[in-house]
C-alpha cells in the first residue's frame, strides 16, 4: 500500500492493525472494528511519522514512540485501516502545537500503560492512573486541543472507539496513493 503525503495534516489519527494475535484480540474485545492501534500524523524536516504510545521492548524505548510513517505500509504486517481528521485540529497552527506537543512527549517518559489494555480483556485489571496507552494518549491529546470529547471516553477509550467518532472525525480523502 502506498501513502498519499499530500493528502495528510499534521494531527490526523491514524489507525493501523495487524494480523498478530494480540491485534486480533484487540480488535474483538473492542467491538470487532478494523482498528487494533492508533497514533497521529506528525511531521519534522520533511518526513512524516506516527506519534503513538508502544510498550518497551528489547528494541524500543517504550512510551511515546516516533514510527516512520513507512513502518506501516507492508499489507502483511502492521499497516492503516484508515486516517481520520478533525477540523478543529487540521489548522497551521493548532498542527504546529500538536507537533510541538508531541515532540515534547518524546523527549519526557510517559510510560505506556499495559494493564489499561488489559483492562478491555480482564475486568479486573485496572487502568494505571499515571500511564496511557494509544487511543488513552490521542484522546488526551486532542481533548487538549479543544475537541469535545464524551466523557467516558477520556479514561478509557478504544481505537475502535475512536475510529467509530464520526461525529468528530471524518475520513481524510484519497490517503491511498494511486
């Protein structure tokens, strides 16, 4: 799958899956939706990346992570479902504050928050008030930005939860390069 660029805005959601076992689950506790992670379209020197949470493994730092947006265009790994925009985000300026935002969240450790995902499988697991996790983070983010969001939805939101907010998101035109 090839990405338009041109068809981007800082600050657009993007929402991936994959054929992993984890993805699948994620995907079916959480409604049965197309998307199993998110993260948002951020742009520096040029090049577009995903701004988005992943836990820490022997190969990432965890936390806020930087993706090469390219990370996600193989089909039979993890790629996008679909890239969602809100107008009240997709300004000059209010994208050059959440670049600004995120880039900031790179440099400081905000942890990635393993038992809130645990939680949409495992009641009884709670989330960790100090910690976020994908969807966690691009709703405090954009809430942040003064998009209204429900409430329920600021403590504990899905991918899928936010790939369905079609009231506050709509799909970004021709994001698929011909």
């Amino acid at each position: 799958m090839k990405i338009n660029y041109a068809a981007l805005k800082i600050g657009d959601v993007v929402h991936t899956t994959s054929s992993g076992p984890v993805s699948r689950i994620i995907r079916r506790v959480t409604g049965g939706g197309p998307s199993s992670h998110c993260g948002f379209v951020a742009c520096w020197a040029g090049q577009f990346f995903v701004c988005e949470m992943r836990p820490k493994s022997l190969f990432q730092k965890g936390g806020v992570t930087l993706t090469p947006f390219g990370m996600y265009t193989d089909e039979k790994r993890a790629h996008v479902v679909g890239i969602m925009r809100n107008y009240m985000l997709s300004t000059p300026e209010i994208g050059s504050l959440l670049n600004a935002d995120m880039a900031a969240d790179y440099r400081k450790t905000i942890e990635y928050d393993l038992d809130g995902v645990m939680s949409f499988v495992i009641k009884r697991v709670k989330q960790r008030k100090d910690r976020v996790y994908c969807s966690e983070y691009v709703a405090w983010r954009i809430a942040e930005r003064g998009v209204p969001l429900p409430a329920p939805l600021l403590h504990a939101v899905s991918p899928n939860q936010l790939y369905r907010l079609t009231d506050i998101f709509t799909p970004v035109p021709d994001w698929r390069a011909k």
